[in-house]
C-alpha cells in the first residue's frame, strides 16, 4: 500500500498513475486487434486518465480539494475493471482515492 503524507505525495502519485495508465493505452493502441483485453478496457483507461489530468490541472489552478469524504470520479471505472487492471496500478489508483477521500496519512 502506498503511505500519502502530504501534498508532494499526492501530487507525484497522481504523476505516476498517469504516466501508468498511458502506458496501457499505448500498448492498446499498439495491439490494434481488437480482440486484446486492453482494447475491451480502453474506455476505462480513457476515463480514468481524463480524471488523473483533471487533477494534474486542479492542483496546478489550486482548486483540488483532498479530504472531501467522496471518491475520486473515475473510481467507479477502476471498481468495474479492478480484474481487468494490473494489480500495481489499482494499487496506487486506491491509495490516491483513500488520500482524496480521507486525507493525509500521519508521518
């Protein structure tokens, strides 16, 4: 499980969940069969790499919000794939939500 103690945390988790999510589109777009299972979740990994650059921009405007007691937007992508997705990426999807959710973890 990944520890989120302060906004640097999050921010540079948020970079790589990202930097994740487009690798699996690439190797999506890469396969062009349509038979993959990356091409069946393609919609999802668009949906949820829309939510990492909302908060990308969100934090560079000042407008994001963590501790909001809701999830992230995308989660309900992430929940309907979890089998789908790489166990790593859920992995660091989740603990970011937890942070947007809860808060900081304490140092």
């Amino acid at each position: 499980m990944y520890k989120i103690n302060n906004v640097e945390d999050y921010i540079h988790l948020a970079e790589q969940c990202l930097f994740e999510i487009d690798d699996l589109i690439a190797c999506a777009e890469d396969e062009g069969d349509g038979e993959s299972e990356f091409i069946a979740i393609m919609p999802a990994l668009r949906t949820i790499e829309a939510g990492l650059k909302t908060i990308q921009s969100e934090i560079r405007a000042g407008t994001h919000v963590i501790a909001r007691d809701e999830p992230l937007p995308f989660m309900a992508a992430v929940t309907d794939n979890r089998n789908r997705l790489p166990i790593a990426i859920t992995g660091m999807l989740d603990a970011l939500n937890v942070a947007h959710k809860n808060g900081f973890a304490e140092a």
